[in-house]
C-alpha cells in the first residue's frame, strides 16, 4: 500500500508563507486603491468639465433720470433785483427713474459786475409755488453757494424748492443796472449706489 505521511510544515515556511500572503493582500488593496483613485479622478475630471446650455437672459440697472422743471434743464427767467426786493423762483424737481435719488445742489457765477460778490442766495424745499416768498432769503454768498442735503425723492416723486437771490443795502453803485448771471445746478445721486 501506498505511504502516507503527515508532515507538518517547518517554522521557516510558515514564515514566508505568511509573508507572501501579506505582500499579496497589500498588492491588491494597493491595486484597488489605485483603481478607485483613478475611478475618482475621471468622475471629478468630467465634473469639473461638464457644460449644460443656459436661456437667454438680460441684466439692466434702474433707470435714473432727473427732471428739472418740464425737461432736463429749465432756464429761470430773467427777473429784476434790488436791495429793496429780492428775486424769487420756484422750480419742481421730479424723480422720473426706478430708484431713489439724494438730492444736492450749487451755485456758480462766472465774474460778474462789481455788486456780484455781494448777492446772496437760498435755496429751500416749499410746499407749493405760491410758498415760494422772500422771507425765505439767506445770508450766504450765491457764488459757490451748496446745500449738500436737499432731500431724497423716491421714483416718481416731485418736490418744489425756491430760489431767493437778495442784494445788501448799501451796494456799491457801480454796475447798478448791469446783468449778473449764475447757474444753479441740483445733483442727483441714485441711492443704494
């Protein structure tokens, strides 16, 4: 009969079976690790590259517009000027835009006769065009006349204000009778801007 034998395998070998079995596991968590690295990498790759079309759309800002009177401008017309009478104008000012707008104004005279360092000016918000009186004069220089904080208007609104211009008493007589020009320009600046 045959001889079977039941040998029982050395310390040395089980050693380097182990060994082997370790290295062979470690090979293949390392492969399945590079696999599911490279996996990852081609999903994030086509994430990061992927495209879809998008409608049509517009961005506009607010519309923004200032009237002065009946348009852009107004000319104040001419009016005559004494220190015994002051010169009064009304004028509205109406917010045509889609935002509110903070309100400014100036006054700058180009030269002017020998009385225009003496004239005086103020500008002030009235109720309607009749408040508009020359009880409502100032002590301040009209060249470079500002009031910095006129008022906000919101969209659509109109206000009034009244310009008073005035001259000392005494005034020096020469140039009396001559013209003296100035421009009042109110500035509007969009809130939330």
């Amino acid at each position: 009969m045959g001889r079977f034998s039941s040998r029982q395998p050395s310390e040395a070998s089980k050693r380097s079976s182990s060994k082997w079995r370790t290295i062979l596991v470690s090979l293949l968590a390392s492969a399945a690790a590079v696999a599911l690295g490279v996996s990852g990498a081609g999903v994030t790759f086509a994430f990061l590259n992927a495209s879809a079309p998008v409608a049509q759309g517009t961005v506009q800002s607010a519309g923004f517009g200032i009237r002065i009177g009946d348009g852009a401008s107004a000319a104040l017309p001419t009016k005559n000027l004494s220190p015994a009478s002051p010169a009064t104008w009304a004028f509205s000012v109406t917010n045509t835009g889609a935002a509110p707008a903070d309100l400014a104004a100036r006054i700058a005279t180009p030269g002017g006769p020998a009385y225009a360092a003496s004239a005086r000016g103020s500008l002030t918000q009235v109720a309607n065009e009749a408040a508009c009186t020359t009880a409502l004069a100032g002590t301040s220089a009209l060249n470079g006349y500002a009031k910095p904080a006129l008022g906000s208007l919101a969209p659509g609104e109109t206000k009034i204000f009244c310009l008073v211009v005035s001259l000392p008493n005494p005034l020096p007589a020469n140039g009396s009778g001559s013209a003296h020009s100035f421009t009042l320009t109110i500035d509007a600046v969009q809130k939330g801007a």
